[in-house]
C-alpha cells in the first residue's frame, strides 16, 4: 500500500511539472508573430538589426498593466553606420493592438537618446523598436518581456473620477540646468488610457477606449519631441528624457486625447 501512495504521488507530482511546463511553453513569446506585424505595418521594407537601438527592461515584470522600458538610441553610433533615427515605432507582438507609440525626434535631445517609458502586455511577448532615417530605411532592437493582462479585464469604474482626474500633468526638470548640455526632464500625465478591451464590474460590458492620442513636447516654442499614443502604453503615461536646452526658458507639453480634449503644462527652466 506504501509503495502504491508513493508511486501515486510521484504521478502526481510529475504532472504537475509538466502541466507548469507546458503552461511556460503555452504564455511564451512568439517569434512567428513578427513577421506578419513587420508586413502589415512596414510593407516590403527591408528592416536591419543594429546595436545603435537598444531596449531595457526586466526578463519579469510584475504587471502586465505597467511594465518599465528604456528605450535607446546611440547617435554616435548610428552616424558611424551612416545613419540618424528621426523616428521610433514601439511595438509589443502579441497585444490585441501591437503598436504602443511613435516617437518623433529632433536635434533638441540628447545625442544618446534614452527615454524610459511605461507599456501594456496581454502576454508573453517581444517588444521591438524600430527606428527610421530620413531616409526611410529601417533598423531594428528586440526583447523578449514576460508579463500578462495589462490590456483587458474587467476594473472597477468611477466614470467621474476618471474625467475629473484626466489630463493633469507634473513635469519636473532637473536643476540647476546646465544650458548646452544634456538635462533630464521627467513627465506624468493622469489618465486612465483605456483600451476599449477591458469590461466594467459592474455591468461588465465593454467600456470605450479613452485615452491621450498625442503628446508634444517643445523648449522656447520649438519641438524637442512628439509622440502619438497608443493604447499600449500603460495608464498614467510616464515620460523621462534628457534634451538640451541652450538658453533660460520654457519646456512645455501640449496633449490631446482621442474625444479632443488638450491638456497643457509648462514650466520655467533656470540655470
């Protein structure tokens, strides 16, 4: 009888490694999923990996509804290849809306362009970064993130709260500014980013997307950076950069979601 318990819980203990097994292999990344996202969105353009584009985060994050990245450009080393990245595409392969947001560059920021952001994962998935010249020619980083349920669900709603709390913005620069030389600028806008996914508790039906569609940041009324919005970045979309401001003056963000609405914020920069 002895012997019988222990070969049954040996059973038992075999297929629960197996099912965890088989449960890793069920939620892991796909590679198979980038081909077909590279054609829908890049039609028969050749796309080069580089070292110069590089993507941070942990192997695990601990929700999928806010996972940290830092996105990097190295500039030097893209000269070098002959090249320069005028613009970012960010995407995570196997959320229900790939695309997390296009990042629009200029002269105004840092020559090692890092930008630490927020993002969604409904699974297991790659992010890739993407970067484009003026050319049009295109170069590609890629990551593998484990995370999950970050873009449906179903959450409790306070419609109200949610509207009054939309679109307030803090905004920091690092001081004292040293003009001419790289500073560090760090902004959050409240806002619930809804995907158009996710259910309400109560009625659990779908509640509409809602979220800032496009984000302008600018110094002494020129463009430092531009970035559409998508739903794939996480709720309260959090910005942390480093450009470089010449003189004293004004960093501001202009920001608009996808019912019209504008939020704006500025700041006086000082040395």
């Amino acid at each position: 009888m002895m012997k019988q318990f222990k070969t049954l819980l040996l059973c038992v203990t075999l297929l629960g490694f197996i099912g965890a097994v088989q449960a890793a292999e069920f939620t892991r990344a796909d590679p198979k999923l980038w081909p077909v996202m590279k054609e829908a969105f890049f039609e028969n353009r050749p796309i080069k990996e580089v070292d110069f584009i590089k993507i941070d985060a942990a192997k695990r994050a601990e929700s999928g509804a806010q996972v940290p990245v830092t996105y990097t450009v190295d500039n030097k080393a893209a000269k070098a290849a002959g090249t320069k990245i005028v613009k970012l595409y960010s995407f995570v392969d196997a959320n229900p809306i790939p695309q997390t947001a296009t990042f629009h560059l200029t002269d105004a920021l840092a020559e090692k362009f890092t930008l630490a952001t927020r993002i969604r994962f409904e699974t297991d998935a790659y992010v890739r970064l993407v970067g484009e010249d003026a050319k049009g020619n295109l170069f590609l980083a890629s990551k593998i993130i484990r995370a999950a349920g970050g873009c449906g669900g179903i959450v409790a709603n306070d419609e109200a709260a949610v509207r009054a709390a939309a679109g307030k913005i803090r905004m920091k620069v690092a001081k004292p500014a040293k003009f001419g030389t790289p500073t560090t600028a760090k902004v959050n806008i409240k806002h619930v980013m809804r995907t158009g996914l996710q259910r309400d508790l109560e009625s659990q039906g779908f509640l509409p997307a809602f979220y800032i569609k496009e984000a302008t940041f600018s110094y002494n009324g020129e463009t430092v950076m531009k970035v559409d919005v998508n739903v794939g970045t996480a709720e309260d979309p959090y910005f942390k950069f480093d450009f470089i401001p010449k003189k004293p003056g004004k960093f501001e963000l202009v920001a608009s979601d996808n019912e019209g609405k504008v939020f704006k914020k500025a700041i006086e920069v000082k040395g």
